[in-house]
C-alpha cells in the first residue's frame, strides 16, 4: 500500500486516453496545437480571468521558479515560509531562475501570518545598496504540512504583499487540494485575493507530468516566455503537455480526483486519531497528514508493506514507544479499502 505521496500514484485513464489521442498525426510545435488553445480557454473560464496569461511546463520547480523569476530581479529577496518547498526541496533552483535572488524565511511555521510577513518584510530593504530589495511574497496551497489556507488568509496576506508594493506567488502543486478542502471558487482563492501568478498543479492530482503557470497581469507574458524558453522548459512537442493539462480539465476530472484523494485522507486521519497512541501534528485539511505513532507500530505498518515516510528518527531504535513523526499522502487512486486495510493493521 503506498501513502508516502501523491507523486507515486498512476496517470487516470483519462489523461492516459487524450494522450494517446494526440499522439496520432502530426501538430504544430511549442504551444501552437490546438489541444493547447483549449486548454487556455478552458482555465481562463476556470478562473474567470479571460485576459490571463497560460504556460505548461513539465515540473513543479519550473512552474514555481520560471513563475517566480518574472517576478523578482536578481537583487531581491522572495518571503517564503521555512518549510516552503521553493526552500527545502528545490536545490536552490529559485535562486539559480531569478540570477541570484534569495530568500527570507518568514516565521517559524508553516503558515505565515500578516504579522510574521510584516515583520519579514520590514526586516529587508534596510541597508540600502548593501543589501537584498524586497521581492515577491510566495505562498504555497495546500501547504507542505498539508494545511490549507482560506481565502480570507490569503486576502490578508496578500493585502500586507500590496503594501508595500510587493508581488504574490502562489505555489499550487496541490491548489485543487487545497481547493477541494473549501467553499472558495478558483477566482476568490488566486487573483481576487491578491494573487499574481499561480503554479496550478497537475503531476501529483492524476497527471503524468504537466504543470500550468498563470499569470493573471499578462504584461509579464513576453518575459516568461523568454525564461521558459532560456530555461529549456519549453517544450518542442508541446502538444502531450496539453494533452494532459485538457484531460485534467474535461468534465471538472481535477476537481473529481482531488475531492478523492481528500476523501481517502479524511477517512485515514479519523482514523489514526481514533488510536490513543496516536498524535497529529498538523490539522489534515488536504490530503496530507502528519502523525507521531510509537516506535513499533511504525514496525508492524512497514512490515505490513505499507509504503510512506518516517519524517525523522529511525526503525533500529531500542525504545518501542518513541515516538517518531511520519507523513502520510493519498491520492485519488485509494479505495476506501485500501484506507480500512491500512487502519485495520495500525490497529494490530
């Protein structure tokens, strides 16, 4: 049983169908095949933004820092949260996309706050030329620890970005998630709130590899234009980019699966903090939860060949009743079955 991400899982039957459409003939390169004119129109309704800017890049860290760098100059600094995956799981890559800009860890946790922005913010631009300017404030949705945050979250955070004249990113490699998890539409929870550009998420939601970027000022769009292709993440063969991107978006498919891997999660979750030796670390809002459980009951769940990651510690410990962090990530793929047979063998 795999519950160690959401990147593990398979490419739905859908997409893998439109892939196999596109593949026969012959069509216009570098985003000029018409899967790719619907797919522009499609997300451009999706979030009522007809005057958007639309890109397709294979991977999350191009979206994120191909996004990012038409945002900050190579002397700026990007306010991100520590846990943030532009800081702890791209190898500098935002860095090396900006020429050079860094980044301000804001806070201690995992969401930011208006105050922890502000005082992040009020912390930079203060040695004139010596020092980093003020750059973009990125935010992730749903976040690492697979927090969500509301749209009046983002509003407030995005209303201190604007104070200052600042930029927001917005790093959605599970915004569907993120999406699912509320009442919010695509709009309120990105541009109306003060969102600027988005990486909208398709790999870990049912995808094989494509990743939308959204530029909702599209006098930025000549400027991607010319990183992504600098950046050699424009594709020749574009069109099985969107082929993807247009079966993820047919009939609300990305809405259907992220609702499931949500629902597969919530039944895991209530779950696990039915067992008294159990503690969550993080509320699971998405589909994502982060749990202690005693030293040998991480033995018995990974002798019964379920998959996922043990967050810090390890298994050859003396003490059976340590207690060590784990995650846990579902996808749309689970059935209910699988959920109860991974709960059954938690339970002993």
């Amino acid at each position: 049983m795999h519950l160690a991400s959401d990147n593990t899982g398979p490419v739905h039957p859908q997409i893998m169908a439109l892939l196999a459409e596109a593949n026969a003939g012959f069509a216009k390169p570098y985003g000029a095949d018409p899967l790719m004119e619907e797919v522009r129109t499609r997300l451009r309704e999706v979030f009522e933004a007809p005057e958007a800017a639309i890109y397709l890049v294979a991977t999350g860290t191009a979206a994120n820092c191909l996004g990012l760098a038409t945002l900050a100059p190579p002397y700026a600094t990007v306010f991100c949260s520590p846990n943030a995956h532009i800081h702890v799981d791209e190898c500098n890559a935002p860095e090396f996309y900006t020429g050079g800009a860094k980044l301000t860890l804001v806070g201690a946790d995992d969401k930011m706050t208006p105050d922890t922005l502000r005082a992040a913010i009020e912390g930079e631009e203060v040695r004139g030329v010596h020092g980093p300017q003020r750059g973009p404030v990125a935010l992730t949705q749903a976040t690492e620890m697979g927090q969500v945050y509301s749209v009046a979250e983002v509003t407030a955070l995005a209303a201190v970005a604007k104070e200052y004249g600042l930029p927001v990113h917005m790093d959605g490699a599970r915004f569907a998630n993120a999406l699912a998890a509320t009442n919010a539409t695509p709009a309120e929870m990105t541009w109306r709130a003060g969102v600027d550009v988005l990486s909208f998420g398709g790999t870990k939601n049912g995808c094989m590899g494509v990743e939308a970027v959204i530029l909702f000022n599209p006098e930025k769009a000549w400027e991607f234009e010319l990183r992504r292709k600098r950046g050699a993440h424009l594709f020749s063969k574009h069109r099985y980019l969107s082929a993807q991107m247009a079966g993820y978006l047919r009939d609300d498919l990305w809405r259907d699966l992220a609702a499931k891997a949500n629902a597969n999660m919530a039944r895991l979750s209530a779950g696990l903090q039915d067992l008294p030796e159990a503690r969550m670390l993080y509320p699971a809002q998405a589909n994502i939860a982060f749990v202690d459980l005693p030293r040998a009951l991480h033995r018995r769940l990974t002798e019964g060949g379920v998959a996922y990651n043990i967050w810090s510690g390890s298994l050859d410990g003396a003490d059976p009743a340590e207690p060590l962090p784990a995650r846990f990530v579902t996808d749309w793929s689970l059935s209910h079955d699988d959920i109860d047979a991974f709960l059954a063998l938690a339970r002993g």
